[in-house]
C-alpha cells in the first residue's frame, strides 16, 4: 500500500498543466503515493456558488496532505455575471478558496523559499561601482503568517451602524466622520498574539535547523503601532530562546528598497500576513519569478504545497503548454521536505539546479521573451519538455549518489 496520500487539486488554468508534471517527478524519486483529485475553482464557484467545496474540505481533512495548482478569481461583479442562474440572488458569494482553505485548516504558516539558482539568467544582478557585474547568491526564505492580518476577510463597504458608532469612538476617526457609508471602505488588520508567536517562532526553528544566520521581522511598528507592534514584540519574545540567531527588525517599504541594494544579506524573514505577501513575491522575483516560486501553507494537522503564481489564464489554452512547472514542482520537494523524504526532496531540486546551469532546456520565462503561441518556435522548452529535463537530470543525480552511498 502506498504510504502517503496526496489530495491533488489542479484547480483552474495552468494549474491543470503544473501539477500532472509535479506528480511525474515524483513517480520517479519513487514517492510512494495515492493522489486523489479534489475539485476547487472558478468552474466550482460558477456550478455551485462555492470555489472550495465541502467535498474538497473533507478530503483534504481526511488525508492532511495537499498539492495545489491554482486558481482563477475575478472581481465581485464578474463573479455575480458567471454564477449559475439559478442559485443567483440566493445569498451565494466568492470568497478565494485558497484563503479560505488557510483560514478553515488553520494553516497558520506560509513558508516561500527564494533561493537562486546559479546560472539562471532571471537571477538578480548587481553593477560593480567599477564596471562590470555581479550576481549574488540569494537565500531568503520568507515565513508569512497566513490566515489573519489585513486578508483575515473583516470588511465592509458601507459598514454597518454598530461598526460606524465603534469607529467614531476613536479620536483619529474624526477626519472620516461626514464620509457617506457607501463612499467608505473599511478592512480590519487582526493580529493576535498566539498567531504572531506562532509564526516567528516558526521562523526561528527554521532558521536554527538550517544554519541561517539572522531572522528579520519585516513591519512597520513606527506607524502600525498596534498591530506590527504586536507582531515586533512576538519576534522579539520568540528571540529570547534562540540566542546564536540575531533578531533584525526591518520596515517593509524599506526593506522593499533594500532588496535590490543587499539581498544576499537576509537569512529567513517573518511578516503578517499582506506584507509577507509582498516581500516573498519581491525576493522571487530577484531568483526567477513566478515560475521558480514555490510555498507551502502548514498547519498543525493539514498542509498543502502551491506554487505562488496564479491560474495566468492566457497561456491556460496553448497546445503544447509553455509555463514554467519548476515552482509546481519545487512545491512538490517542500511537500517531501513536510513528510520527512527529506532526500528525495534534496534530489529534486539537484535535478533542478542541474538543468538551470546547463542551460540547455528553458522556458519561455527563462529566455525573457514573452509567452505566448509562437514561443516554442523561438527556442522555448514546452511545459513537459522542462520536465523531461528534470527527470533526465534526476537519472544523473541518482546515479552520483549511488556512487557516493557505494564509496
Ligand atoms: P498569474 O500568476 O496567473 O500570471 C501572471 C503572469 O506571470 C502570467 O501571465 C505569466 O506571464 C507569468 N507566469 C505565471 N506563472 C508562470 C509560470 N509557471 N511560468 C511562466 N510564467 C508564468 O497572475 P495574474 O495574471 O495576475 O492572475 C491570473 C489569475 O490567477 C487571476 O484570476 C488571479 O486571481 C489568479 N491568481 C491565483 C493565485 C493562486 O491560485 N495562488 C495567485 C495569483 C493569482
Ligand atoms: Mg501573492
């Protein structure tokens, strides 16, 4: 029997083309598993008012263990047009499945890797004052605390009377007192302080299991008081326990700045929710983008593995695919990484660095021209053909280690 069961959940677009791909990487480090399908997405929400069904909530219960594509969301009005006509005005509304998933598992941690590649021509660079370039190595790896802060979904346009009476009790709500309700907009920012413990201490483990110099907590406590405040002192506490790892405090509109000018100098860093969101998809972006960038969303029982990136609707059609499955299948190895397989984990993205320093077999992303159906003539690598390559690698990296398990 195998060992491990897998719900897997294409969901919408390219997802459907990633995550096939992911699984024959597996097949062939010989991850023993069942995958079962689970239905979440666009068409669940347009078919049954509800893009996370119940079905899918309880498979991923049962089983603990998920890989996830991605999903198409559109505003709330396009999501009213395509709902089936016969559950419309019957109270039904979007919400995105994969916050919900995080929120409903409590999936508190969100972990982002972006680590580069050696020879990936999407990799940062940097001007030497003398001429010349250089590329430094970066390795970040961003723990964002996932199911609450500026996403945890308190909102209203409008608020109602009790909320507009909570608000006017604060001095600061003074300028916003004669804004009509329908001109106001109001999202709630929840911290609390077992979820920010949590996540940076998360963080800290982390840091501490793989040799990572410094943990950086990424807010903005000179403005957001209350809630990076909260978040600042919890690095803070948590830092007590962890005394060889120093505790950097950075500010996110700095840190955004800082990036580019320093990245190789940041360890692991930990941030709520919306600017986790942000500094991951900043540091990917200096070690390939979307299409290298991987994540997974853990929770005490459940876990599931995503790529960062989205359903990109229009490649979803192209015959062959062109997207990149390297962030779907690094998702996968943290996926490894999660259930103990650390070694198969380690092979994988061997395989992966091997590919991208030959630099034979590259996507369109990695070639800097743009998608689209004519990429393939232009020298791109089709979606499996990335695999192909990575699965040929594998043979190679199998073979080395045989020959180092033998010495
Ligand atoms: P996207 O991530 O789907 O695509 C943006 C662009 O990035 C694409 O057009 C493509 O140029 C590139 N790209 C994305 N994945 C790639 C890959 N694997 N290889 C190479 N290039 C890749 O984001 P977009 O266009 O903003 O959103 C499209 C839909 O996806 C929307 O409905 C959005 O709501 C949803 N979305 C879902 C996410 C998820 O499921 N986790 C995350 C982000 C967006
Ligand atoms: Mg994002």
């Amino acid at each position: 029997m195998a060992r491990h069961s897998v719900v897997t959940m294409p969901g919408d677009g390219i997802g459907n083309q990633v995550l096939p791909e992911a699984i024959r990487v597996l097949n062939a480090v010989g991850f023993e598993a069942n995958y079962i399908h689970a239905d979440i997405g666009w068409e669940c929400w347009c078919k049954e008012g509800n893009a996370l069904p119940e079905r899918t909530i309880g498979l991923l219960a049962k089983h603990k263990l998920g890989l996830f594509g991605a999903i198409t969301s559109k505003p709330k009005k396009d999501a009213e047009a395509e709902l089936n006509p016969e559950l419309r005005s019957k109270g039904y509304s979007y919400f995105s499945p994969i916050v919900t998933m995080r929120q409903r598992f409590g999936l508190d941690i969100c972990m982002r890797p972006c680590i580069g590649f050696p020879g990936n021509p999407l990799n940062f660079i940097r001007k030497r004052p003398n001429g010349g370039f250089e590329e430094p190595q970066v390795n970040v790896v961003v723990f964002r605390q996932n199911t609450e802060g500026l996403y945890a979904g308190v909102e209203w346009t409008n608020p109602p009377a009790n909320v507009r009476t909570a608000l006017e009790s604060h001095p600061k709500f003074k300028p916003f007192a004669n804004v009509k309700g329908e001109d106001m907009a109001i999202s709630v920012r929840v911290i609390t302080r077992d979820a920010a413990i949590l996540i940076a201490r998360a963080a800290f483990e982390y840091a501490k299991k793989f040799g990572y110099k410094s943990v950086t907590i990424c807010e903005k406590p000179n403005v957001l008081r209350e809630t990076s405040g909260m978040m600042e002192e919890a690095a803070k506490q948590v830092a007590k326990n962890y005394p060889g790892i120093p505790l950097w405090s950075t500010n996110i509109d700095a840190q955004t700045m800082w990036l580019t000018k320093n990245p190789e100098d940041y360890g692991v860093i930990v941030a709520s929710n919306l600017f986790g969101d942000v500094i991951s998809d900043a540091f990917a972006g200096l070690v390939g983008g979307l299409g290298f960038a991987a994540s997974g969303n853990i929770g005490s029982e459940v876990a599931v593995f995503e790529p960062t990136h989205g359903s990109a609707p229009k490649y979803a059609e192209l015959n062959p695919p062109i997207v990149n499955p390297i962030a779907m299948i690094l998702s996968a190895a943290m996926m490894l990484d999660h259930v103990g397989e650390t070694e198969k984990a380690c092979q994988i993205r061997a395989a992966i660095a091997h590919v991208v320093k030959e630099g034979k077999v590259r996507t369109y992303d990695m070639m800097r021209i743009s998608g689209g159906a004519n990429a393939i003539s232009q020298g791109a690598a089709s979606t499996t053909q990335m695999t192909d390559a990575v699965l040929c690698a594998l043979e190679g990296v199998g073979a080395k280690m045989m020959v180092a398990v033998s010495r």
